[in-house]
C-alpha cells in the first residue's frame, strides 16, 4: 500500500512540473487557453501537500512517535527497527 502511495505522489511531482511547463510555454507563446492545465496543475499541488503532510504528522516511529522524514529502517531516536 505504501509503494502504490509513493508511487501516486511521484506521478503527481512529475504531471506538475511537465503541467507547468506546458501551462508556461503556452503563456509565452500567446496562447491563454490553459484553464485546463491549472486545474490538472493544481489537483496534483493538493496531492503533493497531501504526500507531505502525510509524511509530517502520520510517517512517526511506532516505538517513542517521533517523526520519520527518509523511511527509515532505524528509528534515529530510539534506535528500534521499523517494521513496514
Ligand atoms: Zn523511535
């Protein structure tokens, strides 16, 4: 479950910036029909923060609840491996 969640925000990191880039090469070229591009750009923003904040408040060690950023194998504060 884990993997399929990764691999939905790296999707998403990835449809954001060729997003933009498409949105920003058609305002450079003079076309401003790009109301689709935001829309897809900003559904994947959302997904973006919502990976993040995941990692934030819900990616904690299940030994001492301290935050865990890397996936980590090691808990960097009690030393307790993290079972996944
Ligand atoms: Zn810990």
């Amino acid at each position: 479950m884990r993997r399929i969640l990764l691999g939905i925000w790296i999707v998403a990191v990835v449809v954001f910036f060729i997003d933009w880039g498409i949105v920003g090469l058609s305002l450079l070229t003079g076309n401003y029909e790009v109301q689709a591009g935001i829309y897809v750009g900003l559904v994947c923003m959302i997904l973006i923060f919502m990976g993040v904040f995941y990692k934030l408040f819900v990616n904690r060690c299940p030994y001492c609840g301290k935050f865990l950023f890397f996936d980590e194998t090691y808990c960097s504060s009690c030393k307790k491996e993290i079972q996944r």
